[in-house]
C-alpha cells in the first residue's frame, strides 16, 4: 500500500549561531535565568549558611517528631480497635451463654 506525501505541518526558519546566542542572552537577560534548571539535579558548590543550616536541622527535627507522633497514634488505634473487638466478642459469647436458644 502506497501512503500519500503529506505536508509538513510547520518548517522553523533555521538560525545561525550567533543569533542563537543572542536570543540564547536576550531569554536570559529578560527572565533573569541565572543557571541552567538541570543544575538543580546536581550538587552546588555555594556554600549554606549556618542561620539555614540550622533552620533545616530543625524543620527535619519537627518532621520526624510529627512522623513519630503518628506512628504511635496510629499503633494506639489498632490496639484499641483489637481490644473493642475482642469485648464485642466476649461480649456476644456472654449474651449466648445467657440465651442458648439463639444459634451462634
């Protein structure tokens, strides 16, 4: 089967480099882009101030407080969701000790 030639959709006129480079600049001068955003992907070499440094040790610090705090709130829970569960239990064996009449 032969497919019909289709039209390109849209041709960019090709720039130079130089007009590259200083479209390239003129992105860069307007949108204040002072990096690459892929060097975020790798280590900087700036240095952190310690005001920062301390302000992370501390957030870190609060988070893993937080963490924690949930893990035993939510081990509380399972506890006291077994414990209600084996009263209910308890609970239903009694009340059919009581009525024997009723099938289990």
């Amino acid at each position: 089967m032969i497919r019909k030639q289709e039209k390109a959709i849209l041709t960019l006129p090709t720039m130079s480099s130089g007009e590259y480079e200083a479209a390239v600049a003129a992105f860069i001068r307007n949108r204040g882009v002072t990096r690459c955003p892929t060097a975020c992907l790798v280590r900087t070499q700036a240095s952190v101030s310690a005001a920062d440094r301390a302000a992370l040790e501390q957030y870190e610090a609060r988070r893993e407080q937080a963490r924690r705090t949930h893990l035993t709130a939510t081990k509380l829970l399972g506890v006291l969701l077994l414990q209600s569960n084996e009263n209910c239990l308890v609970a239903a064996e009694n009340e059919a000790d009581r009525h024997p009449s009723i099938p289990q």
